[in-house]
C-alpha cells in the first residue's frame, strides 16, 4: 500500500490552506490520505488504495456512495434544471411536509445550510422566544463552531475553549455533565428564572457515543416545562439515523420543543434545519422577530436529494438492514473485546458504532449489553462504562489515533481517526463487509 500521490497533494495543499486541510478532524498525523472517489461501500484514494468506509462523510451517507437510482435521478433532475434561484421551490415543500409528518417534535421546519448553523439559529430563537440568555449544555456534547457552546468548565465556571471568543459569551452557557440529573437539577435551582433552554444531543454522538441513563431525557423534559425554558435536541448526528424516519427522540419516547437536523437530511449535500412547535419556530422572520436568513438556504438540488433519501427509507428495508448490520457489528466487536481487550466498552445503537478504550472493566468478561451499552444498571459493566464526557476523555484517546486507527487502515479499514467521533454503517455495506472488518478488529486490538 504507497501513499505518495496523497503525501504530495498534502505537501501542496499544506502551502495554501491552514494546516492542509478544510476541517480539523481531517488532519490525520502524519498526514491524511486523499480521497478520489466513493464506490458503495468503499472509497479509493489518489493513491488507487480501496478501503472500507464506515466514516461515511461523518453520518450524512445513509446509501454510501452510490444512493439509489431515485435519488441520482432527483439530483441530475435538479442540477440541469440551474443550480440555484433566490426563490422558493416546490421540493423545499415537499421535504418540509415530509419531516413534520415524520418526526414527533416537529409542525414547522426552516431549512439552512449546516448543522453549525442549524444550532446557531436555534439558540437565537430560544433567546428571542423566552426573552432570557442562559444556555444549558453538555460538557462533551457538540454543537457545531458556534461561540455559544465552545466552552469548558461547569455551571458559572464556564470559559471559553477557543481562541477567537470574548469570555461574553461563555458567562451565558451552563455547561453541565451529561447523564448527571443532580447537577442539572442544581443549576436550575440558581439559574431556572434565567434559563431559556437546555441544548443536548440525545445521545452524545460526537464524543464516543454516550447513551442516556434511564430517565434523563424526562428530567430535562421536566425541568423545561417547570422553568418555561425551551427544550432542544441537537439530532445534527442522531437525526434519520437513530429511530429512523421519528429520530431519537421517537426511539426514546421525548419530544423537545425544537430540533435541529443535518448531515443525511440533505442526502449528502450541505444541509441544515430547524424544526420544532409552529409557536415557537414561527418566532424566525419574516412572521416573528429573531432574524434568520441565507442565500442558499432550501437549495434545490440539496433539498431533491434529502426528500429522496427519505421516501426510499419509507418504502424499502433501509433501517432494517443498517440496524442489523450495525448490531452485528457491535456484537462481533464485544465478542473481540471480551478475548482480547476485556476494559474496552463497546457503544453504538441503530447503525453508529464506536470502541471506547476504557481503562478498567469488570474482572469477569460477561457483558450484558451485547450489541452496545445501554447504561443498564444490571449490567456488570454498568459502573465502568462511560456516562459523560469527561469518560471518554478519560479513555486511552492516544491509543486509538497513533497505533488502532493506522493498524485498521493497513487492513483496508477506514474509521474515524479519532477516539471521539461515531462510526456509520451504510445501506451499500454487506454482511460479507461487517465480516471482513471483524477480522481486521481481531488483528488491530
């Protein structure tokens, strides 16, 4: 396997872009490989190197790289069409009315151009529905590149985890430990008047796929309705991925006051939305006064191909099969672990997967969570597995990125390159794929 071709392209790209690369979590050490071209389940790089895919554009690519026929002949439809008008079309309709039929939370939707933006926007409309300033967060959960929620400590103690940010901002966000009921509990209790909403992803999958404990999502439920806060779920990630066409939040039976979606909404196209109560969501103007806008928002081709994406899911196996072979992923892996590296802590549900490379374990190798931990308290990993952030970050991360992620790639594997972001199986993955990969978890660990 030669790498010259991409180790040039980085050489180049290094002289002309910050860091060679367009987003951080591309800048593989010593350097990433460049990608050619996609084909169903796997991408080839410059180099003419085939591997199997599982980063999967990090979660938009539900088909992999080669959708279906209807969705191909709804983008090439759109695109010769012209590529974009500065006025509303009937396919942004079309899709809206889909994911309000769909998905528990949603009557009205507004479409943008990124998850980033999509959680942008929603903490602007909580702000401006509730007249208060307060953010609730989950220390390790992802909200995009937003000054908002880039921020480190807990509660009061909060400052910013960048440069770039006026220590401001950061005075409004209350950063909390996910799955930790007494603290959010706490800091309603001194700020609840304040609060405009509670901002978490449903399961934390930007930071090594932390369920929710029993019962947490309804605390916050509760403490939103008490406190006349909004409650938002960030589904950027978990969104028409977990709990299929209802999202996670009809997996676990909650409904937020407003959600916010990306990745496989646009098919595989940058893409964004906003979608919650009619009350609350028609506070964006032009009928309500917290501004949102931009020039290619609901853009035709994007919007084509996020509405494709769905109907097909509505009308063909799509979940069944990525669910399966997601579980049999899982499995395999625990199956892996519990040989080979009994600490380790499998996670995941539906068709994410990840390893989290815990430090300690239970001394005897049964695992009842067999396809992923579910934070059940029977369970004897339950005391060991990760519960926030702070967990995995606890995990061996170097592990994974200098020696895991290379051995995976030597055998034609291409995961995330670091410990934090989730794995995807795609609609093009096989069994045969999910085989191949256990062999190669055998070989890596």
């Amino acid at each position: 396997m030669t790498d010259d071709r991409s180790r040039d392209l980085y050489d180049r790209a290094l002289s002309v872009m910050p860091g060679g690369v367009n987003s951080s979590v591309r800048a593989i050490r010593p350097y990433p490989f460049f990608v050619e071209r996609g084909d169903g389940a796997h991408v080839i790089d410059a180099d003419g190197n085939r591997y199997l895919d599982y980063v999967m554009g990090y979660g938009p690519l539900l088909y992999g790289h080669d959708p279906p026929e209807r969705v191909q002949a709804a983008v090439q439809k759109y695109a010769s069409a012209g590529p974009m008008y500065g006025a509303p079309t009937e396919i942004e309709v079309d899709l809206a009315e889909f994911v309000a039929r769909h998905v528990p939370s949603v009557e009205k939707v507004r479409f943008v151009n990124s998850g980033t933006e999509a959680t942008v926007s929603a903490v602007r409309l909580a702000r401006g529905y509730t007249g208060r300033e307060k953010i609730v967060i989950m220390q390790g959960g992802y909200h995009g590149a937003q000054e908002s929620t880039l921020v480190d400590g807990a509660g009061d103690d909060a400052e910013p985890s960048t440069a770039g940010i006026p220590d401001a901002f950061a005075q409004h966000t209350l950063p909390v430990p996910f799955n930790d009921e007494q603290a959010v509990r706490e800091v309603f209790e001194t700020h609840g008047d304040d609060i405009a909403a509670v901002l978490t992803e449903p399961i934390l999958g930007n930071h090594g796929i932390v369920m929710p404990v029993a019962g947490y999502h309804e605390t916050l439920r509760e403490l939103c309705d008490d406190h006349g806060a909004l409650l938002i779920f960030d589904e950027v990630i978990t969104g028409f991925r977990v709990g299929g066409l209802q999202c996670a939040q009809g997996k676990f039976g909650v409904t937020p006051d407003v959600t916010t979606f990306g990745k496989v909404v646009g098919g595989g196209f940058p893409v964004g939305a906003i979608g919650g109560r009619a009350e609350v969501i028609e506070g964006f103007t032009p009928s309500g006064d917290v501004f949102q806008s931009g020039t290619f928002s609901g853009h035709p081709v994007t919007m084509a191909a996020g509405h494709a994406y769905f109907t097909y899911a509505a009308e063909n196996d799509v979940y069944d099969h990525v669910n399966d072979l997601g579980k049999r992923l899982r499995r395999g892996i625990a199956d892996i672990c519990e040989d080979q590296a009994p600490s380790y802590t499998v996670v995941g549900t539906d068709s994410m997967f990840k390893t989290v490379f815990t430090r300690e374990g239970p001394e005897e190798g049964d695992v009842e969570c067999e396809s992923g931990c579910r934070q059940r308290e029977s369970c004897p990993r339950y005391d060991y597995c990760p519960k926030n952030g702070a967990d995995v970050d606890a995990a061996e991360t170097e592990r994974w990125e200098r020696i895991f992620w290379e051995k995976m790639k030597e055998q034609g594997v291409f995961l995330t390159p670091n410990q934090f972001e989730s794995q995807f199986v795609s609609y093009a993955h096989t069994e045969d794929d999910v085989e191949e990969t256990l062999e190669a978890y055998k070989e890596a660990l």
